[in-house]
C-alpha cells in the first residue's frame, strides 16, 4: 500500500487545512500507534498542507490568523512525528538565518517564514525582531548558513537592508541572502544588494530553492 495514500495522511492533511490543532494531534498519534511511516506522514501530510496553507494565504483567501492557526497545527504534528523519523529529509541539511532588521519590531511576516521552512525541514535560526547587522554576521560565522533572510514591514525600517547586507558581505561575501516584507519589490531588493525576494511566506520556499541554485552556480564560476 502507498503509505502516502493512506486514509489517515489525508485526514492529517486536512486538519491543518482546517487549523484543527487537537486533531492535528489525535491523527499523529494514531498514524505511530498503527505503524504507518511517520516520515511519510510528514511528507504527504504536513508539508503539502502547509504549502497549501501558503498558496491560500498568497491568495488572500485565508489571512493571517488563518496562517497562524495552520502552523500551530503544524508544529503539533511535527512534534509527535518527528522523532520517530529515521535519518532526515534532504533539506535538513540546509541552514537558514532569520531575523527583521534593526529599528523594525514587526515579526508575523517573519515568523510565517519561518514556519514554512522548518515545515520543509531545514534548520531555522531565528534572531528575533529588531536585529542589529552585526548579530546576522556573528550568526553566520557561528552556523555557516545557506540563506540569511532579512525582513521588514516599513519603509522606514527597510532601509536598515542595504546596511545589513553589506555587513554580511564584507564578512561573508559566498552567503546568499533573500529579503521580503510589504514595502519591498523585486527591484529594491536587487538595488539593495540581494540575492533574491520573496513577496510572501508562500513564495519563500520556491524562491529560496532557486537561489541555492543560481548562488552555488555563481559561486563555482
């Protein structure tokens, strides 16, 4: 039997769709108590959810509340699941850095972000809000990152960007570094120095996965 067809997994799939938290729960801790793969779980059941989650929240059709209760319900199942997955997945070995840069004390958007890639496996290194340039740079020297992601809400405290990435630069000139927030477009973010943008918590994943690629490209030349 396809595992990742499975009655239970759709179930699961659903209840974060539907922000159901418990239920989220109950049918984690049925999938382990009937043997089903919990990797699998995860990966038929919470990670597509949650990209759906993003896709609807892109779409104006679920706000942020709706995005918030999705992810609590995510984080309960992956903290049932989780431990009992032999080995991990692919992009567990990729390492992101978070934060909302300095003078900036918005962090939704940012932890929205964040809930999106620990959903897909990678280890998220969260600063917080308000984040000086130098804590991204001693970060970085701490983790070795993939990505450093930068966020702000303001078009006052987006201007922080340009400082922070050059900052990185000058200490960590091979990190690739991906900006996002309302008041930011592709355009400022490539003006500002950036290696990518995302729009949305929605587009982070896909975004960052073709900055990986085009970075690592870059840097081989």
């Amino acid at each position: 039997m396809d595992e990742g067809n499975h009655e239970l997994i759709r179930r699961l799939y659903d209840a974060v769709l539907d922000m159901d938290e418990d239920g989220v729960t109950a049918l984690s801790r049925s999938i382990l108590a009937e043997g089903i793969d919990p990797g699998s779980a995860v990966k038929h059941g919470l990670m597509p959810a949650m990209e759906k989650v993003g896709e609807l929240y892109a779409a104006d059709i679920y706000y942020v509340s709706e995005l918030l209760l999705a992810a609590d319900a995510l984080h309960a199942g992956l903290a049932i699941l989780a431990p009992h997955i032999s080995g991990r997945p692919e992009e567990a070995k990729r390492r992101l850095i978070i934060g909302t840069v300095e003078g900036d004390v918005h962090d939704v958007g940012k932890n929205l972000v964040k809930v999106m890639f620990e959903a897909r496996g990678w280890s998220v290194h969260d600063l917080g809000k308000d984040v000086a340039a130098e804590a991204f740079v001693e970060e970085q020297a701490r983790i070795q990152a993939d990505i450093i992601a930068l966020s702000a809400l303001m078009t006052t405290t987006m201007l922080a960007m340009p400082k922070t990435i050059r900052a990185i630069r000058a200490e960590h000139p091979k990190v690739a570094v991906m900006v996002g927030g309302a008041p930011l477009t592709r355009e400022i973010a490539l003006s500002y120095g950036a290696d990518g943008y995302a729009r949305n918590a929605g587009e982070a994943i896909a975004e960052a996965k073709a900055l990986l690629v085009s970075h690592n490209n870059l840097m081989k030349e």
